[in-house]
C-alpha cells in the first residue's frame, strides 16, 4: 500500500485589489514632484565659461533673459525690446518680490545691450541678478 499526498486544487495568486490605488498614488506623487521646462528658448547663445560656478536651488524664482549674438532678447517666453525690460519685470517684482533674474548672454554679444538690460532692471528695482556661464572643462 502507498500513500499519495495530497495536493491544493487552489492556485496561490497575489492579490491585486489594492493595485489601483499603488498606482493611483505612484502618479500623484510624480506629477506633484515633476516640473517641466515651461520656457522655449529661441534666441541662439553659446555661455562664457567660468572657473568656478554656483547652483540656485530654487528654480521658481528665476526669470529668465536671453541675449543673443544679434543682439535678440528674449525675457521668459517673449521676444521683447529693451524698453519693454524695465515695465515687464517690475510687474514681476510685484507679483514674485524674491524674483532673481538670470542673464543668459552670448560670449560674442554687445556689453552696450548688457549694460541697458541692467539699467532697465535697476529701474524696475529687480536687483537680484545672476550671470549664467558654463564649467571650463
């Protein structure tokens, strides 16, 4: 006489009923924690390089103005004149009073449109500036 073992007719399966909200949450949180690059740039520059240069950590206070080799400027998403500077970024000032504007200028651009750009925003009162440049490899 042998014996048989017995084996379960039920198949283990992993329970997915709380698959839904796993996934539900891995979403939210990754919206929440994602930004996205929200400006186009259309102005041409290539960066001076620099020795030594410093990160800003919070990205949200920065407002952006690209001067290219032709002298376009760019501030944000708008190709705007120099005149325009001074009014678009005091409106800025009185919406973000922490806001740092970061000069993104070509290495081959003209100091006398840099010069006016900073003349502008010392009238809007936007005193927070950051030159951006490349490492030097």
């Amino acid at each position: 006489m042998t014996f048989k073992k017995k084996r379960a007719n039920s198949k283990q399966e992993i329970p997915t009923a709380s698959m839904p909200d796993i996934i539900f949450m891995l979403l939210l949180f990754f919206m929440v924690a994602t930004t996205l690059r929200e400006i186009d740039v259309y102005v041409k520059f290539k960066l001076p390089e620099a020795v030594a240069i410093q990160k800003i950590e919070n990205k949200r206070l920065i407002s952006y103005i690209w001067v290219g080799k032709s002298g376009k400027i760019q501030l944000n998403d708008n190709i705007v004149k120099v005149e325009d500077i001074q009014e678009i970024m005091y409106q800025k000032r009185v919406e973000l009073p922490n806001v740092i504007v970061s000069l993104r200028i070509d290495k081959e651009s003209d100091m006398g449109i840099v010069h006016d750009i900073q003349q502008a925003l010392r009238k809007a009162d936007a005193r927070r500036i950051n030159y951006s440049s490349m490492l030097k490899q």
